[in-house]
C-alpha cells in the first residue's frame, strides 16, 4: 500500500509507546500485524517502532490499561501536508487503478 509513496519511512516519527508501569500485560498489543511488540519479562515492549503502519492505533484503542500512545495525528497531518505525501500517494493510487484518474 503506498501510505508514504517514496517517502522514507525513517523520516516519519509514528509508533507506539508503551508505559509498562501502567500495562497489565494482557497481551492484546500482541495481536498487532506488524510485529511491532516482542514480551519481554512478562509483559510487552516496543521492538520495531518503525515498523508500525502509519497511522495505525489499534493496540492503543484495545489496550484496556491506557498503556499505549502516539503521537499526534495532527502532526502526522502536517508532515503529509508539508512533504506533499497525499498528493503523491494520489498518484500512485492513480497509476495502481485503485482511484480513478
């Protein structure tokens, strides 16, 4: 999926943080598709940060205890906004035939 078409993935500071004071170590973070948690000593913990799908929530939705945040969607606005991001995954999903032209 071209969520960043192009743009480096590095450059984009979206993940989760984990508060493992405040987790209760259910292990829902654990369902997450990318991989992103590994349990470590009982309870989950930030592994791969950058493989989180931008703009992706989800385990911080589930989490019962609060434990996980991110950063602010309107930062992640104005980093789309100010690199030009929507406009060239439009194009891609243009060239992709998922949108029409």
């Amino acid at each position: 999926m071209p969520w960043l078409a192009g743009y480096p993935r590095e450059k984009v500071k979206w993940g989760p943080t984990l508060d493992r004071e405040k987790c209760i170590g259910c292990g829902m973070c654990m369902n997450c598709g990318k991989k992103v948690f590994q349990w470590v000593d009982g309870k989950p913990s930030v592994a791969s940060f950058y493989d989180c799908q931008v703009g992706c929530n989800t385990c911080a939705n589930l989490c019962p205890s609060g434990a996980i945040s991110f950063p602010s969607l309107e930062e992640l606005r104005e980093l789309y906004k100010k690199e030009g991001i929507w406009a060239k995954v439009k194009e891609v999903m243009i060239k992709e035939g998922k949108i029409p032209g």
